[in-house]
C-alpha cells in the first residue's frame, strides 16, 4: 500500500511541475518572438533609423527571391540620397552601419527558408524594390500581425495594440448574441 501512496503523490506532484511550467514566463509557451518577415525588432514606420532598414530589408528579402537588380547600385544610391539630406558625419556612419547590419541579418535570417518566396511575398517585395530603385526610400512595413500564444491552458491571441476597455464593451454591445 505505501508503493501506491507513493506512486501517486509522485504522479500529482509530477503534475503540478508541468502545471507550474505552463505559467511561468519560459513556460511551454510556443508564442513567436517575432515573425519570420518582420521588420527587424518590429521598427515602425517613424523611427529615425527606419528608411536604411527599410532599404536594406526589401534589397536582402528582394536578393534572396531572386529579383534582377543591382543591390550594391541601390545601396550606393540610397547612402548618396542620404547624404544629400545633410546629415553629421556621425549620424552617415550609423546610417551606412544600420544598412549594412540589416542586409546581413535579414538575408541571413531568409536564406535557408526554401517556401519564403511566396507569391503573395514577391509581389510585396517587388512593389517595394521598385519604389527604392525609383528613388522613393520611405519606409512602409507591414502593419503588426496579431501573434497566437500557445501554452499549456489553450491559445490565446495578442497583438500590439493596448486593451481598451471603451472599444471591449462596444465589441459587446455590437454582438447580438450578448443582447438576449
């Protein structure tokens, strides 16, 4: 009898391990950091470094899907761009330092995925390699993709935006399930 008694509270205590692993912070979540085509650190639009890592993100990702172009062209044109703009010595060298950073992290991050280059992805990219070849270097990324969070109680999903709880009970009172 004292075997079964320890086997069990071997078992329960074996369990609420497991349980206690599904709620810590580097539980058996499965939630991604941050998506395979992201902007790298999830850079918006506005950030000031956003334009060189918006160039050098579309030139790698448009390298890596075999797009016809000069990329080392496209780069010297872009920094020359910059440098019209009239920026200090210090800030030209982050700017070609970001440029080149991110070329060789994205391209590196993209290089070994075979199904990167999707219809739907070289179309994006090719809309945004010709606004740079064009001349144009502002940054449009991606808007945030809602991120689902696996863990040991089920899914949940996130995204970037901050909980209203104004735009929660206009979500109910839209429903009319809820209006019963």
């Amino acid at each position: 009898m004292d075997s079964l008694a320890q086997r069990l509270a071997a078992a329960l205590l074996g369990a609420g391990i497991v349980l206690l692993a599904g709620c810590g912070s580097g539980g058996l979540s499965t939630s991604a950091v941050e998506a395979p085509d992201a902007p790298p650190g999830g850079m918006k639009d506005d950030d000031p470094m956003a334009r060189p890592v918006a160039v050098a993100w579309t030139s790698s990702r448009a390298r890596r899907c075999g797009f016809m172009f000069d990329g080392a062209k496209l780069r010297t044109s872009y920094l020359a761009w910059e440098a019209k703009q009239g920026p200090t010595h210090e800030q030209m060298a982050k700017i070609e330092q970001s440029y080149d950073a991110t070329y060789k992290i994205i391209f590196d991050k993209v290089a070994g995925d075979a199904g990167y280059c999707t219809d739907r992805k070289s179309a994006e990219i090719k809309a945004d390699l010709q606004r740079h070849l064009g001349g144009d270097y502002a940054a449009h990324f991606p808007p945030p993709k809602i991120v689902a969070s696996c863990g040991f109680f089920g899914c949940s999903t996130t995204s970037n935006q901050p909980f209203s709880s104004t735009e929660f009970w206009k979500k109910q009172d839209a429903n009319p399930k809820n209006n019963r």
